[in-house]
C-alpha cells in the first residue's frame, strides 16, 4: 500500500497495531477545539486594561445622569464623552449605558452599575496614590489637612491642636468645617484630606479610626411653648402638632420627625438646615422645635429651653478617622496619636450603641 500523497489531507497519523491511519475527524476536532479554548483564554487574559479617563466619564455619566452635564463637569464636550463611554463599552465587551430614545437622561445597565462601584475605587486609589506621592515630594514642610464635623472643631480639635503645635512648632494644619461629615468620606478616600473627625458608626470604606467622645444632644424649645413637665423633660407626645425644624442630611445629626413619627404622630417640618447654628435662631425666634448637640446652645439664652426628651436617650461618638492603605506623613500620625491621646478613648461596644441610638 502507498503512502499518502502530497494532496492528501494532513491530519494527525494514528497508529493501530503498526498500521498507520488518519486521526478520526471527531478526535482531531476535540483537540483542535481545546486549542481554540486555550487561544480564547490567552486573549481574554490579553484584553486592554480600563482607561481611567474612560472610567471617570462612565462616573459622572451616572452621577448627572446627562452626557452633557458630565461632559460639564469633566471639561470636555458632549460627543467626546459619548465615544469615551463608547470606547468603554467596547473594551468592557458589554452596554454600560442605556439612553431612552429622544430623552436626555441615561441610566446605568447592570454590567455599568457593577463597573461603576469598581470604577470609583480605582479612581480613588489613583488619587489617594497621587497625595501619597505629592506627600513624599513636600517632605515635612506638606501641611496636615484635617476635615472636621461642624461644632466639634473647636471642642475636640482646639485643645489637640495646641498640644500639638508645642511638639511641632514649625508644623502647618489646615483644617475645614463642614455641616455634615458626609463629603469627608469621600475626601479622604481621595486623599485630599489626611485626618477627618466625624459622627460614629462611620460609612462604609476603606477607613480606620480612634473613638474620641461621645456628644449629648437635646431637645431645643423656644421658651415661649411651656412644655416641661415638672421634672424639666419633655416627651415625644408632647409634641403633638408642634412646628419641627429638620435636617437635610441624616449624618449631619439625629432627626427629631424620625423620633416623632417612630410613636405613630405626624411630623410638621416647616424648615430643614444642616447647620446648627441656623438651626439655633430659628429656636430662638419661635419657628419650632429641633434637636441640637448640648454645646450649641449658649446658657444663657433665654429665648431658648433645653430639655431632655424623657423616652428617647441621644448621644452620639465622634471619632477621628483615616485611609487605612495611605501612608500618613509623620506629622499627621502625630497628630492622630495626639488627638486620640487628649480626647481619651470610647468603648467600642457603648460606641456603636450610641450611634445606634442617635
């Protein structure tokens, strides 16, 4: 018998008792297939990485819920946007993006939705990277930047902040109120602020934190309502129909319609603020009720009663916290060592009560 001619097909050659046969086509197209599969696999290990631009495009999108409003945002024009979200797409291998025909908003697919919670922490880490490194450039002359929850800056901070400026002499805070502790979150997970002190329990990310103190808030009256029963407390019934000031931001403190409502009677909220302050002179001026930290009411207001509210405890922790996986320069970890130091420590246990609680 002959061999196989130069135009016969070029499968593997079996060999079956010392006879040479061609392979079984199924058998070849197993092994072929399996070769297919292992080149599949190598491409898709080979597939391009997420551009970050592409990544914050696919963000603001979600966040405006408008190309063009996140092209605002971004600096770039609408179209731009569009084939960034485009390019995303295509190296994702799946819609990201669904836009109702004739309408200006978009929303998120689910393949976008679980892009988007990975897409903001790369984009955090890339900035906490960039502080690090601008950190490491400035050495010890960089300033320690501190975020701090409004009312508590000047209580908590003022008396770490001279402690710490007597080790340091030479070194520079700069530290910024705000109304709610909720964009420090954020901020420092950015690594646009080393050391933040906010309301306990703390939101969920990448953070560590030292329990300080613990905030006693109470009920402010304006002095005309004679509501105090003879022990000085006042209930939440007893609020019945009575003119509430409430709060925009559930971090920015505990909410007295919750509380309100919580024993099954309507809440009258005729103004909402997150500032304290704000919250403090309308009291005073009679526009209604609110609760606000112990600390914010001067004693010596008499437009204003203060009482506690006889069924309901509100106390709150205030801790300092910080990106666990950033390296603090020396002169934040000072800082934080001397602030938990002075401050004194909380249990944790009572901590996450109170938080609870408030």
């Amino acid at each position: 018998m002959s061999g196989p001619s130069e135009d016969s097909p070029t499968r593997p050659i079996a060999y079956v008792r010392g006879v040479s046969m061609p392979e079984p086509e199924a058998t070849a197209a197993v092994r072929d297939g399996g070769a297919a599969d292992e080149r599949g696999a190598a491409v898709e290990r080979e597939a391009p990485p997420f551009e970050p631009r592409h990544l914050a495009a696919l963000v603001a999108v979600a966040r405006t819920g408008s190309f063009r409003v996140a092209g605002e945002r971004l600096g770039y024009v609408q179209s731009a946007v569009s084939r960034q979200i485009a390019t995303l797409e295509e190296t994702a291998g799946t819609r990201l993006v669904e836009r109702a025909r004739g309408a200006n908003d978009v929303r998120l697919t689910h393949a976008g939705e679980v892009l988007m919670g990975h897409a903001e922490a790369l984009l955090a880490r890339q900035a906490a990277a960039r502080a690090d490194l601008s950190q490491l450039a400035q050495g010890e002359r960089g300033a320690v930047r501190v975020g701090v929850l409004q009312g508590v800056g000047h209580r908590v901070l003022r008396t770490a902040l001279a402690a710490y400026r007597r080790r340091r002499p030479e070194a520079r805070v700069e530290a910024s109120e705000f109304p709610t502790d909720a964009p420090l979150f954020e901020l420092v997970e950015q690594g646009e602020l080393d050391l933040a002190l906010a309301a306990l329990p703390l939101a969920d990310g990448p953070f560590e934190r030292c329990s300080l103190v613990r905030v006693r808030w109470v009920l402010a009256l304006p002095a005309s309502w004679r509501l105090r029963r003879e022990d000085g407390s006042v209930r939440l019934a007893d609020l019945a129909g009575r003119p509430l000031i409430g709060r925009h931001e559930e971090r920015s403190g505990p909410s007295l319609e919750t509380y309100v409502e919580a024993i099954g009677l309507p809440a009258d909220v005729v103004f909402r603020t997150d500032i304290d302050e704000t919250m403090r002179g309308l009291v005073a001026g009679g526009v209604g009720a609110a609760l606000l930290p112990s600390f914010s009411v001067p004693d010596d207001d008499e437009a204003i009663v203060v009482a506690p509210l006889d069924d309901v405890t509100l106390t709150q922790g205030v801790g300092i916290f910080w990106h666990r996986e950033r390296t603090l320069s020396a002169a934040a970890t000072e800082l934080r060592a001397i602030t938990c130091e002075v401050c004194g420590r909380v249990e944790p246990a009572a901590e996450e009560a109170a938080g609870a609680a408030a």
